[in-house]
C-alpha cells in the first residue's frame, strides 16, 4: 500500500509492536500486585505519574470545573497517580450521628415514606471508633519507624477506607464491623526524615516555646522526640473530636441545633490557653454536657483520659524526659481493654 513504510511491508513491525504489548501487560502486573499490597497499608500508596501529552483520549476539559470545581491542568502536565480509597476523610466523618442521620431523605416503601433505619448499638460504634483510633495511631507508628514525622496530621489527612469494593460503606453511620476497616494517612505535602528537622529554624522555635534547645545539625533525641511529638499531638486534638462527634447522644434535641465547638483549633484553645494543659479540667467541662455523658463513661473505664493526656502533651513531655512514641502508646491500657459495660 502507497505510504507504508518499508518496516510496515516487511513485517518488522511485529516485533516492536509485540513488544509493547508484553511490556504494558507486564506493567499493568506490576500495578496490580502494587494496588494489592498497598490494600491494607497504613498509608496512601502512589502508583505512578502520568503525563496527560501522552494520553489518547480526547479531553472535556469542563468536566474539570463541572466535576471538581478546578481549573483544568495545563498540556502536558504530570499527575501523580494514587491507589483509590475512596473520598472520606475523618473530616467528613466527624459529626453527630443523629445528625448526619437526619439528613438521610426517607424512602418510599409499600405503605408509605419509611424512615431510615436506627443507629447502631452505642457500644457497637464505640468499639469502631476505638478502632479508627488504633489504625490511625498504627499508622503514625510505621511512618515515625521509617524516620518520617508527617508535620501536617488533621482530620482531612486521615482517610476512612474499606478492604471491600465500595471504599464509602467503612465510613457509614452505620458502619460497626472492625475488620473492613482500613485507616489510611494521606497528605504528605509538608512530611520530612525526622533526622534532618532540627535544620528547620521554624522547628527550632517551636522547640523552644516548650524549654527544649535544638542546634541545627546535632540530629539529638530531642529533636527526634519533639518531631514525633508534634504528630502525637495533632493526632491527639484529631481523636477528641472524633471522639466527642461521632459518640455524641444528642436525644430529644433537635439534630440540628448548635452544639459545642469540637473543631481542631477549638479544642486545642480548650487544652492549652482555657484549661491550662490540665486534662483533668478538660473532662470536667466534657462531663458537664449530657451529650456527652456515654464519652466521659467510656474513656474513665477504659483509661482513655490517660491516652489522650499522652497524645496531647507529647510535646510537653519531651522536656520532662517521659515521652510515649506510637508504639508505647498502642500496648497502654485503652486499646488492650474491652468495654463490657452497657449503655
């Protein structure tokens, strides 16, 4: 045929073209075992990049603004691909409930609307969230084990996932198996090797505010203790919140009217300027809302207090030489305790 090349004519195409395919099949091997061992991981696992100048596919770039609310990227940029474990994030999960719920539309049954479905056994729920808890503080285990502090930890960096396909049912209200759960960390934008964070002049202050003297390049336990610690206290704040939204019992109370302020930086205000660093004070101002009466129950059985003491004065304890790491804090009494009292 006029136009063919001399390589198409004699067939020596075959070779690259077979070549290709092997190559791709065994490509998409690779990300099949990678998506497979990064299933139960404790983080967010990259598959690759792709570079949008080498995709074939015809581009709505609208769909970009129409779909995410985002300018579409610019030819030939790079995307850094990453295994999907859904959308939801404890940011996302954190809230009453009652509340979330309400918000369930009624579906329309034989003899009429029928309501959704009731919430599950308090204690069933709160032996989730003792899970969530558990992964979430395995996770920084393994990333503080590989010499990495995240620097970033908040609600939105926690991802609440599933072992089965629907990646949204683990983050259900009605969600109370622990075993399809997978808790996953994200968000490594602002992460680094702990060993080189005393370089940080930033770190280098925030170290000071809490009588520590880091000098740049000395890499001592105290720079190692305080990177970790700065996690362990923003993981902290992250339990409480989950701890006071997702366990909370609003009642009669409408579902929707005002309740106490559980965000991060609220909390964090609560702990250091309002309760100066006391959590004994905190759980009394806890204690004091009936809302929360099953929380308070919950972590005086279970030593929780304790726990949440130790996350949120990590900081504070790498000066007073008594800091717990990740790994200490997994074997305390909170996680190897299980609650038998009815609520």
């Amino acid at each position: 045929v006029e136009g063919v090349s001399d390589r198409a004519k004699t067939g020596t195409w075959l070779k690259t073209a077979s070549s290709r395919s092997v190559n791709s099949n065994q490509d998409d091997q690779n990300v099949c075992r990678l998506k497979n061992e990064l299933l139960n991981s404790p983080f967010l696992g990259i598959l690759g990049e792709v570079n949008l100048a080498e995709l074939e596919d015809e581009w709505d770039f609208n769909e970009f603004y129409r779909a995410m609310s985002v300018k579409p990227p610019k030819p030939g940029a790079i995307w850094i691909v990453y295994e999907y474990a859904g959308l939801t994030s404890l940011q996302a999960y954190c809230q009453s409930p009652e509340v979330r719920r309400s918000k369930i539309p009624p579906k329309r049954g034989f003899f009429g609307l029928v309501a959704p479905p009731l919430l599950p056994d308090w204690t069933k729920r709160a032996a989730y969230v003792k899970e969530i808890m558990r992964q979430s503080l395995s996770s920084l285990k393994f990333i503080h084990e590989a010499g990495i502090s995240h620097r970033s930890i908040g609600r939105s960096s926690l991802l609440i996932t599933s072992v089965d396909q629907d990646k949204a049912a683990a983050s259900s209200i009605y969600a109370t198996n622990p075993s399809k759960l997978v808790m996953k960390l994200a968000d490594f934008g602002f992460s680094g090797p702990t060993e080189i964070a005393d370089y940080d002049e930033d770190f280098q202050k925030r170290a000071r505010v809490y009588g520590l003297s880091i000098q740049e390049g000395a890499a001592g336990e105290d720079a190692l203790n305080f990177s970790q610690a700065e996690d362990l206290n923003a993981l902290g704040v992250v339990f409480i919140t989950l701890l006071l939204t997702t366990l909370s019992e609003i009642g009669d109370k409408n579902p929707q009217s005002t309740q106490p302020a559980t965000d991060e930086d609220s909390i964090q205000r609560l702990l250091t300027d309002i309760f100066d660093k006391d959590m004994l004070q905190f759980r009394d101002y806890v204690a004091a809302e009936e809302m929360w009466d099953n929380v308070v129950d919950y972590l005086d059985i279970n030593r929780g207090w304790e726990l949440l003491d130790e996350l949120c004065f990590a900081r504070e304890h790498v000066k007073e030489g008594n800091m717990k790491t990740a790994e200490d804090l997994l074997n305390t009494g909170f996680f190897r305790f299980v609650t038998t009292v009815l609520y």
